[in-house]
C-alpha cells in the first residue's frame, strides 16, 4: 500500500511541476504583443494617434493661406464679379495692341485722318472724336491731371463767355481740389474720368481698369452725387480691348480733333497755342486743352471770342449722338 501511494504521490508531483512549467510559457506568450498593435488595451493609442497624424498637415497646410486668400479677395469681390461678366462682353481673345492716337493733319480746316483702323474702332465701340460734322459747332474739353492754379481762372472765362465745357479728372485732382470739381458740376460742366492714376488702359488688366476706372467714379459720387458718363484714356492709348471694357462699363471714350504738346511749355508760347487751334479749326472739332498750360490760359478767352466770331458755337459732348 505504501509503495502505490508514494506511486501516485510522485504521479501528482509530476503533473503540478508540468502544469507550472506549461503555465508559466503559455502566460509569457501575450507580452510581446503590445508591440505589434494588436492587443486591445493600446488599441485607444493607435487611434488617438491616427487622427493626429492627417490633423498636423491639415493645420499646416491650408489654415494661414486660406485666411490670407480670404482677405485679399474679400475687398476685391465686387470687381471680381465685374470682370467675370466682362469676359463675357469682352472675350479675352479680343485684341489688346495698344495704339496711341494720332491724326494726318489736313489743310483748309478738314477733319483730321485718323486712318481705317482707328475709324473701326471708333464707330465699333460708339466713341468720339468729332461731334457734328455738318455744322459749325465745337466741343471745348480739358484735361486735369494736376491743379497747376489755373482752373479758377478757366472756370471764370467760360463763365464770362457762357461756354460749358467737359473737364476729365484724375484721383489726384478730385482729392486735392474738390471745391473746383464742386464748381465745374454747379456751373453746367461734364466732369468726365481719366482714371485714378493715369494709367495706360492696355497694360494693365480687366481688374486693374476696372478698378481705375470705377474708383473715381465713386469718389466723385461721393463728392458730388453725379455719375460719370463720358472717359478719355490716358495719354491717349487706347486698344480694342480697353475701348470694349471702357464700353462695357457704361462710358463713351472722347478722343479729340485738335491738340497739341500744351502740357509742357510752348516754345511759340500763347501764339503757338492760339494759332494751333485756329489753323485747324473744322466743323465738329473736339478740341482738347491741358489746363496745366499757361500759354493756353492767357488766350484762351480771345480763343473763345474769335470762335464764335467765325460763325462757330460751342456744344457739350451730350449733343453728339
């Protein structure tokens, strides 16, 4: 009997040792796992880090440029949209050679040739550059880039000889002497745009033209509660596509007839500058003044007298169909 119970007391002995040594490897097996990702517990760490991961690119990469686009179109918008739906006016494909304007002065007090090309455009886009032909009448317009101190004085001479005239403004005008503009819409005058800087229309974008053109608008408007109708380019450059853009925003562009080099001094002085105008004198002319020019002040109303004198009388621009 002993020797069978020291048998199964040795038999259990066994068993216990094996089924540690077994529990023992079978309880190590998981520790590894943790590293592979696959064990529930680390499972809440993969997926905090997993959102992270796309959440530092999207902070990186469109949050400041998409605030910075947001403020620089923001101001913009409104022009945005009007230079899309002048695409629609004024394909991009139109043509933006730029031409300065120009004349083959003619003798015995013809219309100037302003050559075929010129013409097309003209009548294409409804500009001016003479008024009515078939009688003896003259459209007096001046430039303003700058007050030199000579608009009181202009102001005062076709007062005196109840001529009105069209004066194209510029921003550095309008925001220095908005007493004279004030004046020159109280006393009868179309005041017209020339831009907010003088730009050259062709090289500058749809945008940018837009801008110019419509910032002025509204500082006069704001001035005077009037809108503008009528734009001369400035320095006269012009292209197919700034005359449809021009169009397009709701102004008729006025070229001219008779000019001349008046915004620097003469070197025939005030006699150059009377003489000029008279020699080329035509029926319909559009003559066009610098009233930073002194030699144009000091005759200007002799000028006025000697027109009228040959039978001539002094239209506005809103007479030319």
């Amino acid at each position: 009997m002993k020797g069978k119970a020291v048998l199964v007391a040795l038999v259990v002995l066994a068993v216990l040792i094996s089924a540690f040594a077994l529990g023992s490897f079978f309880g190590e097996a998981p520790k590894p796992s943790p590293s592979n990702g696959t064990v529930g517990d680390k499972t809440p760490t993969a997926t905090n880090t997993t959102p992270t991961t796309p959440s530092a690119p999207e902070e990186e990469t469109p949050l400041e440029p998409i605030t910075s686009t947001s403020d620089e179109t923001s101001s913009p918008a409104t022009v945005a949209v009007e230079v899309s739906e002048l695409e629609a006016i004024c394909p991009r494909s139109l043509d933006n050679t730029k031409y300065g304007w120009g004349m083959r002065i003619l003798p015995n007090h013809q219309i100037p040739d302003i050559g075929a090309k010129a013409k097309e455009l003209i009548d294409k886009y409804h500009a001016i550059f003479t008024g009515n032909t078939s009688e003896k009448v003259v459209y007096l317009t001046f430039d303003e880039g700058y007050e030199a101190g000579n608009t009181a004085k202009i102001l005062d001479i076709l007062k005196s000889n109840d001529v009105k005239a069209a004066f194209f403004i510029t921003g550095a005008f309008i925001k220095s002497e908005p007493n004279l503009v004030q004046r020159m819409v109280d006393e009868g005058h179309i005041v017209g745009n020339h831009t907010v800087n003088h730009v050259s229309l062709p090289t500058v974008s749809d945008a940018k033209a837009t801008d110019e053109i419509n910032r002025l608008a509204q500082m006069y408007y704001e001035l005077t509660h009037q809108t503008m109708k009528y734009l001369r380019p400035p320095s006269g450059e012009y292209s197919e596509r700034s005359l449809c853009v021009t169009n397009a925003l709701g102004y008729r562009t006025v070229f001219w007839s008779i000019a001349m080099a008046d915004w620097v001094p003469l070197k025939g002085g005030p006699d150059e500058a009377y003489s000029t105008v008279m020699d080329r004198l035509h029926n319909g002319a559009v003559i066009l003044l610098h009233a930073v020019s002194p030699d144009d002040i000091q005759v200007l109303d002799k000028l006025i007298k000697d027109i009228k004198a040959q039978g001539y009388r002094f239209g506005t621009l809103d007479e030319i169909p």
